[in-house]
C-alpha cells in the first residue's frame, strides 16, 4: 500500500488484477466507475462494490451523472460471474448495488436476490451488504432481497425531504424511510443503513430532521459526505462543508443513537463498510 496527498492508494499491480477479474466476468464496480477516491483502501480490506443490471438508469437525479434512458435486458449470467469474481479476488466483505431499474417488474430485487445467493453459495465465509434502489415503497419487492439474508442492507436516503422535489426527480423521501423500517421491523437481525449528502442547499435543521427519522425508522449505520459536482450538467455544489461541520454531524447521529456513524468529506456509501464486522 502506498500513500499520495494523505490516502492511502492500491499499488498498480493488485489494480490491474481487479480489473483483469472484473472484465473477464463482465462486471464493473462502483469504486471504478466514480473514481472513488477510497478504492485503495477498501481493496486493501477485501472489499469492493459491485454495480449490477447494467449502467443505465431509469431516473434523473440532479446531482447524479450516471447514463438515463432506456436500460439493457439484464445479463441472467451476472449473479454467478459476480460470485466468481469475489472468489478469485479473495473478497470477505461485498457490496452489491445498483442502478435504479423503474422499468422492470420488481425494480430488479430478484437479480439482487440471485446475486446474493450466488456469493454466498461460493464464497460462505463472505459478508454481503446490499444497496439498493427505493423499489417505489414496494416492500414486497424488498421482501424478496431479505429472504435472502444479507448481512447489511442500505437504501440511501441521498438528500433531505424538502430538497426531493428540486433535485431527486422520480424519488419520494417516505419510499426509503418505509423501507428502512420493514426491515428492521420483520428482518432485525439485518443491520439497516442509509446515506445522506450534503452540500446541496439543505439547513442544519433539515440535517437533525433527516437524522431523526432515519434513527426513527430503525437505521443503525449512517453515512454522509460531501456532494461535489460530478460534470456541469449537474447541479453546482451549494456549499462546502468544514471538517468542524462534519465532526457536528457525527455528534449529532451518535447523540441520536446511531450505531456507526461515517461522516467526511470523502465519506461514500461503502466508506468503510467492513467496519461492521468488527467485534
């Protein structure tokens, strides 16, 4: 492991080699696709975050540059060369999320579903941690993943409720939080998990609200980091948030009762995730 500017980096070597495994299966991974300034250091723990069913989404987030439109029928090989892929690279904790996928019956919980069983049928000692999109509040749909028993599951709650109008088109605030609390309701020994940004014009009253009714909704992981303008035709960031500011809001989801609370500048949904193993 080496260090550039502060970070720690994954040595070219062990980069290549994830790349190899990566498209010899067809796969891709959020850490490449971002160009997550953390990919060293979660390769280092044995952990990666998978992008499933394609990179194409069916909404049109504002501060999000991923591709919108119409998505490709999904590959039915993915859940096996995904669970080949965590086996050849040694992986112990995976991350498997997703594009949003409005267009097909179930909002894809049957691919993140096979894609579990999958890892854990070759890999039985791996941990799994979904992220997943909203499923519209369907939590018959989210049932569908939870039978399957993952060890974390995240829904990212991305901004607070009075910015979702303005800038996360096709999403509604509830959908997530009624999730988080179905699954802790019906699936307790799951941990639950959200994600929040913030730099996109919300108030610090906003942030205690947001915090409040995750940790109401049964949210015990919390992660929040700074949004930083992917290209310019995405909404400019409004403001940039201090590490003093950072460090009140990690007070503020402790005081709240959150179990673990990752916040920074460059805090990302999976910051960290292998953390909660930890005994």
């Amino acid at each position: 492991m080496e260090t550039y500017r502060g970070k720690k980096v994954i040595r070219f070597s062990l980069l290549t080699e994830v790349k190899r495994v990566l498209r010899k299966g067809r796969l891709h991974t959020v850490c490449e696709e971002s160009k997550c300034p953390n990919i060293g250091e979660c390769f280092s723990k044995n952990t990666a975050t998978f992008l499933v069913m394609g990179d194409i989404c069916t909404r049109g987030c504002r501060y999000c540059s991923v591709k919108k439109g119409q998505p490709k029928p999904l590959d039915k090989n993915e859940p096996r060369n995904l669970a080949l892929a965590v086996k050849r690279l040694g992986l112990k904790y995976v991350v498997i999320t997703s594009v949003t996928r409005d267009d097909l019956p179930d909002g894809g919980a049957s691919h993140f579903a096979q894609c579990i069983r999958w890892v854990k049928k070759l890999n039985p000692d791996a941990k799994v941690e979904v992220l997943t999109p909203d499923f519209r509040g369907e939590t018959r749909y989210l049932d569908t993943v939870l039978r399957e028993k993952p060890f974390v599951f995240n829904c990212n709650i991305e901004t607070v409720e009075r910015l979702y109008p303005k800038i996360r088109l096709g999403g509604r605030y509830e959908w997530t939080l009624k999730l988080i609390k179905y699954s802790k309701e019906n699936y307790p020994k799951i941990y639950t998990k959200s994600g929040l940004m913030v730099g996109l014009g919300e108030t610090w009253d906003d942030i205690r609200k947001t915090l409040e009714d995750l940790r109401e909704a049964g949210c015990d992981i919390l992660t929040v980091g700074q949004y930083l303008q992917p290209t310019k035709a995405q909404m400019e960031v409004v403001k940039e948030y201090t590490e003093e500011e950072f460090e009140r809001i990690r007070e503020m989801a402790y005081q709240l009762g959150f179990k673990y609370a990752f916040v920074g500048r460059w805090v990302r949904s999976s910051y960290k995730a292998w953390e909660v193993v930890k005994p």
